[in-house]
C-alpha cells in the first residue's frame, strides 16, 4: 500500500492492464450510482467480485439496478448527497454489508450539471434587489462530494492497514476543472474545487494510509446533458470519449495502490489509447521554477501532519 508521502515522479503508465481480481472481496461504495457513469462503475465493480454500496437520489432505478444484480453482493440506499445524515446512512450500510466490515474503495461520483442555466449568470433588472441565486450545483458536486471524503476517511480508519484491505479515494471531477467552461460558471468553480482538494489531501493522505485521485472526463454521452445538446456539440465538431473509458480509469486506480494523488483525463482514443491519460497539470517541475519553489516553501512552512 502506497503509505509513503507524496511525491511526483512521472506520469502514471495508462496502457497497463489492470488485474481485477485485487478488487475481488473489496468494499465499494460509489455515490450517484443508479444510472450514467455511476452505473457504469457499480457494474464493473459488481463484475470484479466486490461488495458494492451504491447511492442514488433517484429510488426507481437504485432499487432496479440493485434486483438485477448480486443481490447479495449489492446494496442501494437512497441518498441526498447534500445530506450529512443520509451519507452517514449509506456508510453504515456499506460495513454492514461487507464480510469484513469494511470499506476499502469509494467513489465520490454524485453530481449535476448545469441545467436550464448557470444561476450565478442570470442578469436582472440592475434597479430592482437582487435575488438569491441556487446554489445547489455547489452543494451537490463539490459539498456533497466533501461530505462523502468525509465519511470514507471515518471508515476507513476501521479496517488495519494490510495488503488485504484498502483505503482509496476517486474524485469524479471533470476536464471542466482544468479550462475555462464558458456558460458554467459555478460547475466549473466546483470541479476547479474538487480537483484542487485532491492536491492538498494527497500531501497528508500517507499519515492515515490513504490514497486520493481525480478523474476528469470530458465530453461523453451520459444522462447527465439532454440529447439536444450532445447533438449540438456533435454538429460543433466534438469527439466523444466513452463511458467503457471512464471504467477503465477508475479499475486502473482501484487495482494498483501505488497511484496516489495523480489526475486522469478522460479522452477520446484518437488521444490517448486507453481512452485516458495522466492529466500531468497538477505539479511544478523546474520549467515552472518560480511555482516550484513558491511549493517547496509552502511545504516546508506548513507540514503535513495528520493525526
């Protein structure tokens, strides 16, 4: 298990096909898991022979997907992520489930997009007062996500830390946290957030065993936009990546415990082969000599104690 402090030395190998069999016995639990790419993992999971805690707000298809499965291997409980109370809830569902009353992987992939509209974009009339904009694409896809961080570091710290168990954190977060995202204003600041929780966590993750990383897709056909609008970025010129890709990224995480603290990016194969790649943006290197040593200094001042 990767309990070493972080340090950056090259980009992580994507080609490399990951052995599923280390997820076999596993505890996962994946947030927003009853339809789109959460779906997508509670399957594979399911698959590799892991023990899988899926939340959803959505009941109908949780409770749908959780009768065509293993039943005994599958749990779904009805979750508001935003909900402190109901993450709590699914946790506890997840060690009840477990043979070993664990939890060893989790995937924080619950979120929204922008809908009808970006609320912090919405103009009005400047001599009337001003409504309170919703804030609630912030509180699901990055309070919701923290609350979920949150919770996997308490059960984590249950299990002992062997080779049999294991304590590792995804972050679906999205490329919209590395570009601008014009029109979407507060998905952008809540994956820009997300990704940059996962840089300062994974300075202090080795002291509690744990491992963090954050995946970040790009366009892909999934529920989360209408069919209007993936055939508008297709008449645009968009390639897609896939959702297989998507899979395929997070089994390359959960199956090696020496990836800590890296970023994947979710591509099309005419980019990158696996459908993925290292993101290779969230470290200085001596090109950046000024942020490098700007890190160095933060580092040294601050420490990274974590008990």
């Amino acid at each position: 298990m990767s309990t070493q402090a972080y340090k950056y030395t090259g980009p992580v190998d994507c080609d490399v096909i990951p052995d599923k069999t280390k997820c076999r016995g596993k505890s996962v639990v994946v947030t927003g898991g009853a339809q789109g790419l959460g779906e997508a993992y509670v399957r594979e999971f399911v698959q590799a022979g892991a023990f899988v805690t899926f939340c959803d707000i959505n009941e109908e298809k949780g409770g749908t997907l959780q009768e065509e499965l293993t039943r005994d291997k599958v749990c779904f409980v009805k979750c508001d992520t935003r909900v402190w109370e109901d993450q709590v809830k699914m946790f506890e569902a997840a060690v009840a489930m477990s043979p070993n009353s664990s939890v060893d992987i989790v995937i924080a992939n619950a979120g929204v997009g922008r809908g009808a509209g970006d609320p912090m974009m919405q103009l009005e009339d400047p001599f009337s007062t001003p409504t309170k904009p919703s804030t609630h694409i912030i509180d699901i896809n990055l309070v919701g996500a923290l609350y979920t961080f949150k919770c996997a570091v308490h059960y984590f710290r249950r299990s002992p830390l062997n080779e049999d168990r294991d304590r590792c954190f995804i972050f679906i977060g999205s490329v919209a946290g590395y570009v601008d995202n014009l029109g979407s204003w507060e998905y952008a600041a809540a994956k820009f957030a997300l990704r940059g929780f996962m840089r300062v966590v994974r300075r202090h993750s080795h002291h509690q065993g744990i491992r963090v990383a954050y995946i970040a897709p790009c366009w892909i056909r999934t529920v989360i936009q209408s069919a209007a609008t993936y055939e508008s970025l297709a008449a645009k010129g968009v390639e897609f990546a896939t959702v297989d890709s998507c899979v395929a990224a997070i089994m390359r995480v959960s199956c090696d415990k020496e990836i800590n603290g890296h970023s994947f990016v979710i591509v099309p194969s005419t980019l990158a082969k696996a459908g993925f790649c290292d993101a290779q943006q969230d470290d200085w290197t001596d090109q950046d000599f000024w942020m490098e040593k700007l890190q160095k200094t933060v580092l040294k001042v601050r420490g990274d104690d974590w008990s």
